[in-house]
C-alpha cells in the first residue's frame, strides 16, 4: 500500500491537489508509512512528531484505508470536535475514490457531555432555578431538537460554565439506565449505537480509560472493541490512566447524594423530619473534618492525619450506615430513590475504605479546600495493569505526540559508549542508533509498560536556527529569592516593549502568575490572564490584540496554536519541575529510592524536559513563524541537569545581551537574504 500512500502524499499527489497550501513533508510521509506497517503486522508504535509534521492526516490517511474499525483517541473534547468536523471530513472524502465507499465516522464523549431527556424535562417543570439558569432552559428547549446528538457543544449560544449544564445532563452516579422513562430517547444511548457502527471513532483519553477499565472488570463495554487504535497527544495518557486506575471519595460526591436524596424523599411518604436531621447532621460533620483537616495543611499523605481525624471519620460512617437504611425501603418507590440507594452503599463502602488503612502499592493522600475535601488512592505504578487493558484488546496501537521522547541523563544512561578501540566492520551502527532512539521514548514506555514496541522519532520540518532565538538574561536571581519574578520582569519589560507585547507567560504556579500580574496591571498592554476567561477565549482575544500579554500556568503550556506574528515571544519563567512537596511524587521518589532507582534522573528529570518541550513549543507554530523564547531559570544553564534538559529542545541560537538580540532577532525576519 506504500505506493498508494506516496500517491496521496507526494508533490503530485492528492492532498497537494485537494488542500490549498498543503506541501509534502518527509516526516508526514515517513510517519504514514511507519504506522500503515503496524496495522499490517499487528504491534504497538511510539511515535514523537515533532510540531508541524502533519501528524493527524499522517494517522488519519493509513488508518481509513486500511478499512479496519479504528478508534482515535485525543487528549481535549475540542480536538475531538476539530478532528470530527474539520480534520476527517476533508480526508474522507479525498480517499473516498480509493476506497470506493462512504466512510462512516462518529464522535463519542462522555455522558456529562450530553442533554439527558430525563433531567431536562424535570428542570423545565421545576421553578426554583435562578432567572439566567431559567433563561438557558429556555434555549436548550428551542434548539434542542435542531441538534444531532444534543451534544452541548451544539448549543453555541450558551457558556460552557453555564449553571444549566449539571442541571440538564447526567452522570454514572444519577443515571436511572433502564429504568429511566426516556431510556428510547436517550442521547447518549443514541450516540453509543452510532459509534459501534462506525469505521472511525473519535473519543478522548478519559473516555477511552473509562472503556478500558469497564471491559477488563467485565462490567460492560462503552466502545466498541476496535482492531486499531491511534493515541494521539499521548504524552498525557500516563497522567490520566493513573486518575482513571485511582480510587476517590470526596465531600462533592456525599453532597450531591445528600441534595438529590432530598429532593426525592420530600415527594415519598417517608418520614420527611427525620431524613432532613440526619441529612443536615451528615453535612455538620463534612464541614467539621474539611475545617479539621485544613488545620493541619492544603494536601499531603493521609497518614499525616489519619489517626486524629479517625473518630469524626467513624461518625461519618455511621452516619452513612443510617443514609443508606433509611433509603433502602424507599428504593422499590421509583427509580430515582433506587438510585440513590444504591448511591448510599457505594458511598458507604468507598468512605470507610479511603479512610481506612492504606493498602500496599497504592499512594494515599488528600486534598483539602475551604468548601471540599478529596481522599485518593492511586497506584505506585500503572505500567503492568494498563498493559493487561492494552493487551485485552488483542488490537493494534499507535501512541503519538510531539513529546514522547526525552534526551535526559535517565534515558541515556543505560547506552553503552563506542569504544574506539572496536573494529568499524565489528560495530552496528544501525543497531546502535535504534537502540539509542528506543531508549529516548524510555520514560514514557516505562510508564506504561511498553517495553516491546516500535518507536521512531520525526524531526520538525521548522529551521528553529533560522526561526527562533534562545534569549537567557544575565543576573537573575535563583527562582527560590523572593524578588525573582519582579528580577524577571525587569529583564525582560523591554523585550515586550520593543515588541509590542506579543507575549506569552508561562508561569509553572499560580503564585508567580498573580505577582506578574500585579506588576505589569498598570502597563500599556492588554493584560489577559488564565481565570479570567476561558482559555479558548482568551487566546482569540490575543490572536487579534495589537498589544497584547497573555499569562498563564500549566494548562497553557499545551494546547495552544497562535501562528504568525501575533505571538512572537514565549517566556518560561522556570525550569518546570514537579513540586517535591506533591504527596503523590513524594511517595513516588521514596519508593524508587527503596528499588535502588534514582528518582531524578529517571523520572523527575524526564517529565521535567517533556513538560519543557511543551511550553517551548508554543512559540513556532509555522514555517513562517519567527520568536524568541526565553527560558529565565539560570539553573538552565548553571546546572549539570540544565545540559539535558537544552538536548530536549531544538537546536536554537543563545543571545545573552538584550542589544544583541535585537539586532539578529531583526535580522531573522527579514531573512537569510538581509
């Protein structure tokens, strides 16, 4: 099929007539071919893309014509609804002539995202809500009908944070399943039957986890069992799968038992007074231990506080034990008290469990609010359980991003050096270059337990040389002296006034990302700041400012395409290492000290340059892009770790003078030619 695909890719080929602007890359092609071979021979393929190789036409071509059901899955709901509506529409139907056959694709997200029938038609009869909230039923029921699955996304006019949404949507803990006198309407249902009729499902990394885990305890299936699976923006799957592999209670979920049970025993002929004394006595002791618990600190492991909040956990299981009796008679009254009993018993069980004793191989800990507590428990390692889903699938795979590999001192310290002593004709250098570019995706394949795959590495078709400058201000302070983001920001304001804005920062906390604001608020710049709107909006708002500066912390880091010159420089205020005080790496770094392991170099060092190149590469987004990136933690290039971390990046020109920089950075844009 490799000619089919050099047809459809080369100069002459059918992108280049079908997509204006399209222009062939070697990596895209390279990329198309590699995964077309692991759908013939059945296997698993690590693949970093770096930015700008075409990576979803590279998986999208390959996998329609290999005419295998396959399921994609992304990290976001909005790349889910861009490959849906934008990306496989277009290659559909130019391989459409190829295939001989209409491709039959859906999209599958999950059941939040989704008007239930049940609970909409019970809001509308119920006048308790707010006037906006009022309002926004008012719109759901005029465009209801107009939409194809009631897919929230399909109601354009209202906010994504509307109140409406909890109100008008369900979850796997309110769900009436069959029970639910809309079952033959439902949406979701609806959805689910399109996708298991589908040649191409589009999902997202939670959804296809939630799948996972249900087909392996044998509870069910929410996808159908595909022969392919394409993974892309992979680098965040470890993350997930370790939620999704977790065990939880929260106050939220109490709560909401708490509130929904109410609203339906005050409609039972069930004694009203009494329910309403335990359900307030069961909300007095939440409180009570969210106020005990915030005494002792924010989040950290539960046997820091286990022992001093045990009675008042003990009354909240008792109480509990209380909830759920009381419900249990009133479960044969309808469906929604049967529910909520058997809400209560879950509830029960997972609170006198997470409060308990923590069992071996699993990290315990909490997290704390003004208004909430959170208890988890989340496994050591994933790799051997998430490999057992993975390999139940009995599927192909393809993991891709373009982050997966790591050039860091833990992934290259198992190569053994040439010894030049050694005969040329003895040594392999191919061999040796494959088990070098192997053990560049070592870290992530370790996470996930893929250590028998195929793995190749793609370079960004962008000249980072001829587009990018690595400015490194002289003089800053270390990042733990106080003064160090107001140092920051004094080396770089004029950066951004020569500029005229045009400037993203990236913060690695909230903290540093409020002190910036504060100094640069009363600054000739628009001000955008993560929090203020959501995120989408705020990146269009700098996409069309003259002057504008964008600050935001971790969820900027990715996800983010401003192309052209509306973005023209990326400020990276810090080396973006994990916290050490997180509960969950603490116990982490201990347990691979205990296996004879050095934490930093194999885990905290890696995920530190994989979030590096993340960040980084929110600066060229095009072959036409030109920026700088400023990487301000001296630690960059005073450390032993810093060397590791510069070999994740591109290869970018260094300027430490301001003057300097201006002038080649000037140079730059106009090109090779001036």
């Amino acid at each position: 099929m490799t000619d089919v695909l050099n047809r459809i890719f080369s100069h002459e080929g059918l992108l280049s007539r079908h997509l204006p602007g399209f222009s062939p890359r070697d990596a895209q092609f390279q990329m198309a071919q590699k995964i077309e071979q692991i759908i013939e021979k059945k296997g698993v393929l690590l693949c970093e893309a770096g930015t700008g190789t075409g990576k979803t036409y590279a998986y999208l071509v390959p996998s329609i014509l290999s005419l295998k059901q396959t399921i994609i899955s992304t990290g976001t709901k909005n790349l889910q609804d861009q490959l849906y509506h934008k990306d496989l529409p277009v290659i559909a139907a130019i391989l459409e002539p190829i295939n001989q056959r209409d491709l039959n694709y859906s999209i599958l997200k999950g059941r939040s995202n989704y008007v239930c029938v049940y609970r909409f038609e019970k809001a509308l009869d119920e006048a308790w809500y707010d006037e906006q909230t009022q309002a926004d039923l008012q719109v759901i029921k005029q465009t209801l009908k107009q939409t194809k699955f009631a897919d929230i996304s399909e109601f354009s006019t209202l906010k994504e944070q509307s109140l409406v949404w909890p109100i008008v949507t369900s979850t796997s803990d309110n769900c009436l399943g069959g029970a639910c006198p809309n079952h033959a309407d439902c949406y979701v249902l609806k959805a689910r039957e399109q996708a298991f009729e589908a040649d191409v499902i589009i999902v997202n990394h939670h959804l296809l986890m939630a799948d996972l885990k249900l087909k392996t305890d044998t509870l069910g299936e929410l996808l159908p069992s595909a022969q392919t699976y394409i993974i892309d923006e992979a680098h965040q799957l470890p993350d997930i799968a370790s939620r999704f592999l977790s065990r939880e209670i929260s106050s939220k979920q109490i709560n909401d038992l708490l509130k929904e049970s109410r609203r339906f025993v005050s409609k039972s002929s069930a004694s009203v007074d009494r329910f309403y004394a335990l359900n307030d006595d069961i909300k007095r002791m939440l409180n009570d231990l969210i106020m005990v618990i915030n005494r002792y600190k924010q989040r950290g492991s539960w046997s820091e506080i286990s022992l001093s909040i045990k009675p008042l956990c003990d009354e909240i299981v008792y109480a509990l034990r209380k909830l759920k009796a009381f419900l249990e008679p009133l479960a044969m009254s309808n469906a929604e008290l049967e529910r909520c009993f058997k809400r209560s018993e879950q509830i029960l069980i997972g609170f006198d469990e997470l409060t308990g004793i923590t069992p071996e191989g699993m990290i315990h800990w909490f997290e704390c609010k003004s208004n909430y507590f959170t208890i988890q428990l989340t496994p050591l390692s994933i790799g051997d359980e998430f490999k057992q889903h993975l390999d139940s699938t009995l599927a192909n795979w393809v993991f891709t991003s373009a982050t997966l590999a790591v050039n860091c001192h833990g992934a290259t310290q198992s190569l053994e050096p040439f010894n030049s002593h050694d005969s040329a004709n003895d040594y392999d250098f191919e061999q040796e270059d494959k088990k070098h570019e192997k053990s560049l995706f070592a870290h992530f394949a370790n996470q996930l337990a893929l250590h028998d795959c195929d793995v190749i590495k793609l370079e960004s078709p962008f000249n980072y040389s001829q587009q990018a400058i690595l400015y490194a201000p002289k003089n800053l302070p270390l990042p733990n002296d106080e003064y160090y983001i107001s140092s920051l920001i004094r080396e770089i304001l004029p950066v951004i006034e020569w500029l005229e804005g045009k400037t993203f920062f990236l913060f690695t906390s909230h903290r540093a990302m409020q002190e910036a604001r504060e100094i640069l608020k009363n600054m000739d710049f628009q001000l955008l700041v993560q929090g203020d709107a959501p995120k989408q909006q705020l990146v269009e708002q700098f996409k069309v400012s003259n002057k504008a500066i964008l600050l935001g912390t971790s969820s900027f880091w990715e996800g983010v395409d401003v192309k052209g010159q509306a973005l023209s420089c990326v400020v990276i205020d810090k080396l973006p290492f994990a916290s050490p005080y997180e509960p969950v790496l603490q116990t982490r770094i201990r347990f691979m000290k205990q296996q004879g392991m050095d934490a930093f170099s194999q885990y905290q060092l890696p995920q530190a340059g994989m979030a590096l190149k993340q960040g980084a590469g929110r600066l060229i987004r095009d072959i036409n892009d030109y920026g700088i990136l400023v990487i301000a933690d001296p630690r960059f290039f005073t450390k032993a770790y810093g060397y590791y971390l510069r070999k994740t990046l591109p290869a970018i020109p260094i300027e430490t003078e301001l003057q300097n920089l201006q002038k080649k950075f000037s140079a730059m844009m106009l090109g090779p030619s001036s």
